[in-house]
C-alpha cells in the first residue's frame, strides 16, 4: 500500500467513526479499531498531511479530527463497497410496494419506506407528466347528461374528472367521443396531447361540438402540471434526532425542505433511472441545505426517466447504506410502474 492509498484508509476509518460515534476520531482510537497494520506515529503524520489537503479538520484543541464536506467528497468518489441489502431487506421492499393500489400509494409507500430505511428525509417526485405519454382515455356516462372522464398515463397516474356535459349523450355518442378521444392522444406525450386536443371541437362531427368544447377544456386542466402535487415528503423528524448535526441551521433546513422549489432542483440533476448523485455540504446550491448532503436517484420504466427520488440528512451519514437503500427503492418503484 502506498502512502496515499494508506491516508485514503485512514480517511476511511475517520469516516466510519465519526458516523458511527458522532465524537471526533483521535490516532490511538483508529489504530485500536482498525486493522491499518501501521504504527501510531504513521497515522498520526497520515492525518497531519490529510489536516493539511482540508479532507479533516480538528473541531476543537486536544480533540481528534472530523472528515470535512472535502473529506466526505473523497470518501464518496471512491467508495466500491457499497452494503448490499440483504435478501430480507429485498424481499420486505418488494412486498411492502408491490401492495400499492395506485401511482398515490406507491409514493407515499416509498417515502415512508426510504424514511425508515435510511433514518433520513425522504422525498419522492411525482413522475413529470412532460415525460410520460397517454395510455387511455375512458369515458363513463354516470346520467345522460353527466361523463366520469378517467385519463390513464404510462406512468400509473390516473386522473378522474366529473363533466357536465348541459345536453344528453346517447351511448353511440360516447362511443364516438372514445374512440376519438383515444385516437387523438394514445401514446403522444401529455405537452404534444394538450396542443391536439385543443384541436378536439373542429375535428369533432356539428352534433358533437359543444361537448368536444367542454372535455377538451376539462382535458387541457388535467394535462398541464400541477406543482403542488409532485412531491412527496416524509421523515422530517428524523433530523431533529441529532439536532448537533446541524448547528445553529437545522431550521433553516426545514424550511428549505418546504420550498418545493429548492427540492425539486436536487431532485432535477437525475437524467437516467438508476443513476446515483451525491451532493455534499456546501455543494448544495440553496444556503438552507449547506449543512446536508443530498443521495438522490432517477427512477423510470426502462430507460424513460419518469422523477427522481432520494433522501436528505446531515454530511455525517452512512453513504454506503444509503445509497444501497436509494438505489433499491427506485430500481422497484421503477419496475411497479412498468408493469402497471
């Protein structure tokens, strides 16, 4: 091994103490703990010369030494042993999402399930309807003169419309309407089926005008992006676990964590499923969150990049086990929506 493979090992073993302790690491205690095969007096020049290049730092005099954001980056550049989950933990994830009822529940069912799994804030992104396509379109006549509009994304969202319809339809013509309504819009993308159906009353037959007026207007609603619907957030409490985690800014990281704006751009940096990012500290755009670290995911159906999901706590965090959880959540959020 040599002299910077040996600081990165020592670097590694400050890492996981001061996760596992939240207490600064000091030389004796690395050389009680792990097995470096060196002297005392070489760890100690190791963290002379790791003080030095900023990756550890000495909080206070006498004490031992914390890994810094820069510390952290490097551990995170380099880390190969990522902890597999185990077959039960796999089994348990799949079973637990697999028994959601809709594209609402698989959500709220990650959230809460990468909460636990991660002891952090979790944050899930409803998928972005500019990337999902039309599978369905299905109208149900509840009276005559009254439609259940019900349109059926290849995502799994699913949203439903009472219509007013002000005149009587006849079973053919809601026929008609379907199958019009199906051929305009089934596989387009929900940007390029709002334009088209816009379009809807003119291409529609004299008789059926008005009513294509009015559910293309009903249509337009639901197609354009509603914000406050596309994110799910849970775990807030397990911040205040360790409130010194975050001196003096753990409120600014709440409320952060409610500008769905400064969320959504972690969130946004995901540009294929399964991908994995990492933002540490001070690499976190927004002032609230540079006391964070951020482990976020793309999650989609095969190579369509539906949202991105991830977890967000203090920069002392167990990286390994984190990202393992993040990337096994969207790899089977991914997969329960391309069976849908």
């Amino acid at each position: 091994m040599n002299a910077e493979e040996r600081r990165f090992a020592v670097l590694r073993a400050i890492v996981a103490d001061y996760v596992s302790t939240q207490e600064p690491v000091g030389s004796k205690a690395l050389v009680d703990r792990h097995n470096l095969g060196v002297s005392s007096a070489t760890v100690r020049n190791d963290m002379a010369v790791l003080e030095e290049d900023g990756y550890i730092a000495q909080p206070h005099t006498s004490a031992g030494r914390i890994p810094t954001d820069k510390g952290y980056r490097r551990f995170v550049d380099r880390i190969s042993d990522v902890k597999p989950l185990s077959s039960a933990e796999r089994r348990a994830i799949q079973s637990f999402l697999g028994g959601a009822m809709d594209l609402d529940d698989v959500l709220r069912r990650s959230v809460r399930l990468l909460a636990q799994l991660t002891r952090q804030v979790a944050v899930v992104q409803y998928p972005t309807l500019t990337r999902s396509t039309v599978r369905h379109v299905e109208l149900v006549s509840l009276t005559p003169a009254r439609l259940m509009l019900v349109l059926i994304t290849d995502s799994g969202r699913v949203d439903q419309r009472m219509v007013d319809l002000g005149e009587v339809l006849t079973d053919e013509a809601v026929a008609r309407l379907r199958t019009q309504l199906n051929a305009t819009m089934v596989g387009r993308r929900l940007s390029d089926a709002s334009v088209l159906v816009a379009e809807l009353p003119e291409a529609a037959p004299s008789d059926l005008r008005d009513v294509a007026t009015t559910l293309s207007m009903v249509l337009i609603d639901v197609l354009v992006e509603h914000p406050e619907e596309r994110l799910v957030l849970g775990g807030t409490a397990n911040l205040t676990r360790n409130v010194a985690d975050f001196p003096g800014s753990l409120r600014q990281v709440l409320e952060a964590l409610e500008e769905q704006v400064v969320v959504l751009k972690l969130l946004a940096s995901a540009h294929s499923p399964g991908t994995v990012r990492i933002s540490i500290g001070e690499e976190n755009e927004a002032e609230g969150m540079r006391s964070t670290s951020v482990v976020s995911v793309g999650y989609g159906a095969g190579e369509t990049l539906l949202g991105g999901m991830g977890v967000v706590g203090p920069t002392r965090m167990d990286y390994p086990g984190t990202i393992a959880s993040v990337h096994a959540v969207a790899r089977y959020v991914g997969e329960i929506l391309a069976g849908r």
